[in-house]
C-alpha cells in the first residue's frame, strides 16, 4: 500500500493526515496548535508541525507530502534566509489604510481586478507589504524576500535544500500575481515595498520539488481554499459552501474573474484552472448569538428552526453583525425586520437567523454565476453544516440540489491528493464523505423565490448601495 500525506497548517493549527493514495481513506493523523494572534513567528508552525509528527509511526511509509496553508500572510526573510519579523496573517487589518491608497494608486479597483483578477483588501499580501514599506522601514529595507506561510513551511520540510517555491493558487492571493500569463507583477511590488524582491518559484501543481531529509517527495503544496477545492472534488458547474466561523463560497472556473467591485477573488486553484471565491464575515457565529439571545442550545436552536414554516412568518434577519465583506458593507450592523405579534416567536426567530446566514451565501454563488456561468448544484462543508436545520433549510434557501459533506480535513486531504498527484502523475479520483443529500422539492423552490425577492428588496432598501446584488428570481430554483 502506498502511503502520502497532507498538511493544513491553518491559522489555529496544524493538522496531518496519511491517506492511502490510491482510495484516499484517512489511516493516521496528527495535531498541534498555533499561536493566538494576527501576528506570529513563522518558526511557530514548523515547531507546531514537528510536535504534530513528534510520534515516528505517523510518518511511516509516507512516500509524498504536500502543504495547503493559510492564504496571503507575509513572510519577511532577508538575504541569509532568516525571518525579518513576525509574519503578518490574513486576518490582520493593519493595512486596510494600505488597500485603499494602492487602489486609488493603481487607478481605482478596476484597474486592479484588470491586473491581476483581485481587488486588495487588508488580508492580501501586497497591502501588508506597504504597510511594512510605511510603518517599519527598516525592516522594509532588510527585506529580501517574501513568501507565503505554504512556502515557508515547505521550505523548511525539505531542510531549505531547495530555493523557495509556490504554486499559482497560493500565488494568486497575493496581488502581485496574474494568474492569466502566470507570472509575478514585479512593478506592483515595487509600488508596495519600493524595492524588488526575490519572490519563490511558481512549481507546477504535480511537480516534485524536492526531499525531506528522510527522503520524502515534496509536492507544490497550495493555499487552504485551493487545497479544499481538492479535497472536496469540486466541479465546474458547482459551487463549494463552506459554512464555519465566517463563510466562502467558490467554484471552478476555466478563465479567471475579473470582478471589479472587490466581490469576488480572482484565484487561482491547485489543477492548473481557476477558483473564484467570495467571502462572508458572518456565519456560524450569529447561530450562536441567536441560540444565546433565546437562552437555547445550538440542538434546541435547530429544533425551533425545524419548527417554523419556510420563511419564518415574514421575519427577515440581515446577518451583518459583524459588518460584511460581500456584499461590501464594513459598517453595516444585523437587523431583524418585519416583526409583528404574530410572528415573534422564538422558533420563527431561529429560523429566520438560519435563513439569513444561508442566505448571504446563496448571494456569494449568485455573484459567482454572474461571473463564470451557472452553478447547477451546492457542496455544503463546515462545521455549521452539521445542524440538521442548516441542512434540511438549505435546499430552501439555495434552490438547488444539495451535497453535505460529512466531517473530514478537507484542506489535509486535499493537500494529500496533491502529494499522490505528484508521485504518480495522475491526479487520484478520492470519494468525498458525504452525510446527506437533499433536492430541492417544488416546495423548496417556491420558498427560494420568495425568500430571494424579499431580501433583494429588503437589502436595496436598508443599503441602496449594493444595487440589485441579491439572488435573483432566475437562480434561485
């Protein structure tokens, strides 16, 4: 039997997984933690790693081994190879002042998407590099090179006995990479940091890169979106749904997005193809605002939600409690609209929350569809995915035949299906662990029209801005 292995170093911890490569069944895993914060030390993950390999039976018989990572955080290293300073994650927004003056630089967000598919927001690596550029010159200055957390953790697993490599969907994330001509915009990191710098080698996505000390191949590796697109199989035609503390939304594509209003990110993925993405703030977290307002569990918050009837007696819940990244409302704050005697009860409130999260992201898949064609069907993934009531309301809210998948380390396995891609030379066709699947009756697509046609209109109403963005009549069923 031919083992291989996958690597999620997320922002929480690392997770590894041996997987037979030929049927992708998971036989030995491991675990540690990362740090807590926004800013940490790269050297963090590789002792994280290390302790999640610390037992030697985990590893054996191991033949190839990939990486997916957290996307866009910057790594600093100067011209020994040594880390400048702490390494700045995704979820940093130091640099949003940063985002804003290279758009209004470059001129304006569509100049941008044109560039390289993707309007920088504070999580991309470009705006973290100017902030670098503007705040700490310094270490600006000592600066040689940059690379990913992906990059830099293959890196190290290969004993640095090979320069720095990437792989385009990690790339890609970055905003100073056209993943169109699959190259480096060296002029747009000039502009962030001032100077050039040496970026790592864009690896093919089944190429070997090199050894382990111990003799292991090392895949490409990818970035943890990229590496979930393996994970899970994706298609073209459909739409991935990842529903966990905030939510993601992407599909296949064959041409890279150019959206220009910042919505959608034009990435890159692991095979060589596309992976648009769009990104909510809010998701699992108002399930569990809501069960904390009606003094429930999350059980007893799906059983009134189960309780209610499709569209919780006209309640209309915008889940904005956090502000929102799609549509762009960064001051926009949760409403709960319609209510009357009738109809404010704790179950049509559950529901009606339910409704809502789903909702924001049946509105990134129609962003999605205006951008690379129809979406036919929906993989559901997360950890809220494993509510009964997100499950059995979803076919209600998307209109679409539904895919729950059950509980399993997609980026892991996803980044192991990389590594057996590599060794063998044809990418593994691995079965996903699927929990459930739901069509939508004529019942659900009814409740979907009517539920996008009322929040289409509640959203133009409370923020005009966003102009007809919701999920349309045409796509809902």
């Amino acid at each position: 039997m031919t083992y291989v292995a996958g690597v999620d170093s997320s922002t929480q911890s690392v997770k590894v997984v041996v997987c037979d490569a030929e049927t992708g069944a998971v036989v030995r895993s491991g675990r540690a933690a990362h740090p807590d914060g926004t800013e940490v030390t790269a050297a963090a993950w590789w002792d994280a790693y290390r302790s999640a390999t610390a037992d030697p039976a985990l590893l054996d018989g191991v033949e190839a081994l990939a990486v997916g990572g957290q996307q866009h955080g910057m790594v600093t290293l100067d011209e020994s190879g040594e880390l400048v300073r702490d390494a700045l994650l995704w979820n940093d927004n130091r640099s949003a002042r940063d985002a804003r003056d290279l758009i209004d630089e470059l001129g304006g967000a569509a100049a941008w998407a044109d560039a390289v598919g993707t309007v920088p927001v504070a999580s991309m690596t470009v705006t973290k590099l100017r902030w670098l550029a503007r705040a700490e010159p310094e270490h600006a200055a000592r600066t040689h090179a940059v690379v990913l957390p992906h990059d830099w953790l293959t890196w190290q697993l290969g004993g640095r006995s090979f320069d720095p490599v990437t792989d385009r969907g990690d790339a890609s994330g970055t905003c100073y990479f056209d993943a169109t001509a699959d190259r480096y915009r060296d002029d747009l990191v000039r502009r962030a940091i001032g100077h050039d710098l040496a970026l790592p080698r864009v690896a093919r996505p089944d190429e070997v890169v090199g050894h382990t000390p111990e003799g292991i191949a090392i895949a490409a590796g990818t970035g943890d979106n990229m590496a979930a697109g393996l994970g899970l199989g994706l298609r073209e035609q459909e739409a991935v749904v990842s529903l966990g503390t905030s939510g993601t939304a992407f599909t296949r594509s064959t041409a890279q997005t150019h959206e220009p209003t910042g919505t959608v990110a034009g990435f890159a993925d692991a095979t060589g193809a596309f992976l648009p993405l769009v990104c909510t703030l809010n998701g699992a977290r108002n399930l569990v605002a809501a069960a904390e307002l009606l003094g429930v569990s999350l059980d007893e918050l799906s059983r009134l939600a189960l309780s209610a009837e499709p569209g919780s007696g006209g309640l209309t819940f915008l889940p904005y409690l956090e502000g929102e990244r799609t549509p762009p409302l960064p001051d926009a704050r949760g409403e709960l609209l319609g209510l009357t005697l009738r109809n404010m009860t704790p179950a049509n409130v559950a529901r009606a929350t339910i409704e809502g999260v789903l909702w924001s992201l049946a509105y990134g898949v129609q962003v999605l569809q205006e951008q690379t064609g129809p979406v036919t069907a929906i993989t559901l993934t997360g950890g809220a995915s494993q509510s009964d009531a997100v499950r059995r309301i979803a076919p209600a809210v998307f209109g679409l035949p539904i895919r729950v998948t059950d509980t399993f380390e997609s980026v892991a396995v996803g980044a192991a299906r990389q590594a057996a891609w590599a060794l063998t030379g044809a990418l593994p066709d691995w079965p996903v662990p699927v929990l459930s699947e739901h069509e939508p009756t004529t019942a659900d697509q009814v409740a979907a029209t009517e539920l996008s046609e009322r929040y289409r209109a509640v959203l133009l109403e409370r923020h005009p801005s966003t102009g007809a963005v919701a999920l349309s009549t045409e796509t809902a069923g």
